[in-house]
C-alpha cells in the first residue's frame, strides 16, 4: 500500500492561523518528532549518500550530473550568479540562481568576461543552465567550508564568507568577479528591463558524485535541482501520478490554507479511505508528524495548531 511524506518549509514560513478543524483535530492524534532542522538535515532524512548521515550533501556533483552527465570522476563548486546589495554593515545577499531568472543570454554575456579571472587558478566557469554556474576544481585544491545561499539570504554577507586560509583565495575570486560584473554593460540592461543585475558570484555545494545513495521512496516529484539530482542518483523514477511511495515536495508552500485544504485534507481522506497506509509531513525546522489510519480511535487526544511547540 503506498504512503506519502509531504516536505515543507519551516513552519514559521506559514502565517499564524487556524488549521480547518478536521486537520487540527488529525495533527492531535498524530505521532509528533522533532529532528535536526536545516535543509542537508531534511534531505538526509530521505537519502542516505555513500552511507554517511550528517555531512554537507555534494550539491554541485549531484547537480551536475543531472545537468551534464559529465559529473563522474571529477571534484565541483557552484558558482551561481548571484545579486548583492549595499547596506550600512556592508553587504546583503537579495537574490540568487533561480530567484534572478538568467537566462541564456546572461551567460553568455558574463561569462566570457568572467573566464580570466579563473584563469590564473586553472579554473574553467561554464553555466549549461543558466541559473546554475560551475567550477570544475583540481584534486589537490584545498577548500574552506562554503555557505549554502539559503543559509546567506537576507543576511550579512561578511559572516559567510569562506573563511581562514583557505578561504582567502576564494575571497579575492569572488571581489575580483564582483569587480568584473559591475563594470559589465550587460548589467545596466538588465537593469534596464526591470531586473536585477548580476552583479556576484556565490561558490557553494563542493564535492565528487556519490558512489552510492538510498532512499525508502519509490518516487519523488519536485521541481527542485538538488532534490532531482538525488532521485536520480538513487535511481527512483522522477515525477509521476502513481499510486506509490512518493516523497513529494511542497518547500515552496507559503499559504496555511493551501497547505489545510488542498494538500493534507484529500490525503486524509485517502488514509481514511485505506489507498494511503501512511501519511508523514516533515517541516525544515526539523518537526515530523506522521498519521496513519488507526490514529482515528484517539478521540480523546485535543486538536493540534501546526505553530504548537
């Protein structure tokens, strides 16, 4: 019988409203845990790569691969264009990858101008989508610890840049490219058409395509590239309408209303109907609740808000 685990931003992303009373009343009867938080931790929870649970997922091989074919065997950085902003502190990252919306013409206009100053480092750039940018990087490169651009977001640049000595060299590469991007004309034309301008790098995701990754799912349906590159690396089919044990993305999800009604009422009734035998929503703050069928009879447990510690 197949199940299905619904993966949701933290909860905070959602307002402070009432769940509809049936799904209030389910979330009380449910089996409630709490997990590491963050979106490695998340993803780990469903995909166990090489064995290892814990370390930071090698986004740009698994990435790579589903975007090339080509990731096997090498080392990879992202490089993603990025858009940074000015404040009083310094520096605010405001928009990156897919949240700019590149497209071809902005890698081809950039790149080229770009390419020098990876020259030197024996550093080739290429971007065959245009909102995810590579680095292709020798074996015997030492590298820093890299923060995710989620984790960058909204916040003070300067406290995740890579740091200590082997951070230094990617702390000029990346002055240097912001250098180059904001003299580049092409950023004025974006400007011009109401965009951002491109005016970053942000180097993140480093490491070699897994050996081996599992996970208990049969399907995963996501838009997402990171997410996308792990089923494949699994091997579980991508997308889908069947009736099996699907892992199902919804981080994208602000709206507690569409979450109640579109998304965990028809599974509810699904469980209640017996064509699902299990139903788990697992948040990126790290909170699971997992409803089965039977959890029906605790008619004494209190309906349960989703903001509920």
């Amino acid at each position: 019988m197949a199940s299905a685990t619904l993966l949701l931003p933290t909860r905070n992303r959602f307002a402070a409203a009432a769940l509809p009373a049936d799904v209030a009343r389910a979330f009380g009867q449910a089996v409630h845990s709490v997990h590491q938080a963050g979106e490695n931790a998340q993803l780990q929870r469903h995909f166990t790569v090489d064995g290892e649970v814990g370390s930071p997922l090698p986004v740009a091989a698994l990435t790579r691969q589903l975007d090339v074919g080509d990731a096997l065997g090498q080392r990879w950085l992202r490089a993603d264009p990025a858009h940074m902003v000015p404040d009083m502190q310094g520096a605010r990252m405001m928009g990156h990858g897919d949240t700019l919306r590149p497209d071809a013409r902005d890698a081809a206009a950039l790149l080229p101008a770009l390419q020098p100053v990876f020259d030197e480092h024996g550093l080739q750039l290429d971007a065959p989508e245009p909102s995810r940018w590579y680095l292709r990087l020798p074996e015997d490169m030492a590298l820093p610890v890299f923060a995710s651009p989620d984790e960058v977001l909204g916040d003070d640049l300067f406290a995740h840049l890579p740091a200590g000595a082997e951070g230094r060299p990617w702390r000029a590469l990346l002055t240097e490219a912001q250098v180059v991007l904001h003299a580049h004309p092409w950023n004025q034309q974006r400007m011009a058409q109401g965009s951002a301008p491109i005016n970053s790098l942000w180097f993140w995701g480093p490491g070699r395509l897994p050996a081996k990754v599992q996970t208990a799912h049969a399907q995963v349906r996501s838009r997402d590239a990171l997410l996308r590159g792990l089923a494949q690396a699994a091997g579980v089919q991508l997308d889908g309408e069947q009736s099996v044990d699907a892992l199902v993305d919804l981080r994208q999800l602000r709206s507690l209303q569409l979450l109640g009604s579109d998304a965990i009422q028809p599974l509810l009734a699904a469980l209640r109907r017996g064509e699902l035998q299990e139903l788990v929503l697992d948040f990126e703050d790290g909170v699971q609740f997992r409803f089965e069928r039977a959890q029906r009879w605790k008619f004494w447990k209190k309906p349960r808000q989703l903001h509920e510690p």
